[in-house]
C-alpha cells in the first residue's frame, strides 16, 4: 500500500537564488532515489512537500526532512494509506500568492500556513493536478498548466 504525506515549514526569510536551486536539486535527487512522487511547493512564507510513494520510504523522507534542520517550524499536516499515486513524477511548484489568498479568505485565518492546514487534502491534491482552485463554487485557475 502507498503513503501520501502533506507536510508545511515556514521558509526561512533570506533564501538566496544558489541556496534554493541547491535544496531543489537535493529534494529532486533524493525523490529520485526513493521513487517518491508528488510536489515540493514554494510559497510567500511555507515550504509545502505533498510526497507518495511506499510506506518506508515515505517514512524514510519524513524523518529525514524532521531530523536535518534545514526546514524551519517542519510538521506533518497529514499521513494517509492510498491505493494508487496521484502524480506520476516529481515536481517543483511556486504557489500563487492568489491561491494562498483564497485559501485564507476560504480559511478564516490570517496567514498561508495556517490556510493550508486547514485545506482537506483532496482540494490540495485537486489544485496541483488542475490547476484550480474551486471556491464558493466558483473555479478560479491559478496555475499555467497542472503539474501532471
């Protein structure tokens, strides 16, 4: 049986270009190896990992991203069983500060962190493979292309 995991950091404040293209390389390096599929997704303020894969190495990648250091105030907002993967690859995503606005007016609360916390995991997963974002019934597109 496949894992799903969502986990949130706050982004550290001085990110610099060559810091960032290093961690993307190691975070896509790594998802390589353990045959992790899903997303790594830049916001304003967080750091958004949705990965899938086999339960140990989904396990394998949670303790690693909790043990480093590197990702500052790191959580798991949710660890679920699943039947079959959702994204077939591994990708790297900026959210759209518009997105992150709708899911803090959708949320009622005050910041992006605690926006996608209190997201159901299907609307995560549904926006990053569509491209949207369904609120008050209306469907809003927020990215070019889904990430699949």
């Amino acid at each position: 049986m496949l894992r799903s995991l969502c986990c949130l950091s706050r982004r550290p404040d001085r990110v610099r270009l060559p810091d960032l293209e290093q961690y993307l390389f190691a975070s896509a390096t790594r998802s390589r190896a353990l045959n992790i599929s899903g997303f790594l997704a830049i916001g304003e303020t967080v750091i958004l990992d949705l990965v899938e894969g086999g339960g140990d190495e989904v396990a394998h990648l949670r303790d690693a991203l909790e043990t480093e250091g590197e990702r500052p105030d790191f959580r798991v907002v949710w660890e679920a069983r699943t039947p079959v993967r959702e994204f077939d690859r591994w990708s790297v995503a900026r959210l759209n500060p518009r997105f992150t606005q709708l899911l803090i007016a959708d949320a009622g609360v005050k910041d992006e962190a605690a926006a996608i916390e209190a997201t159901a995991p299907e609307d995560l997963i549904d926006y990053f493979q569509t491209g949207a974002f369904r609120s008050g019934g209306a469907e809003i597109r927020l990215l070019s292309a889904p990430l699949n």
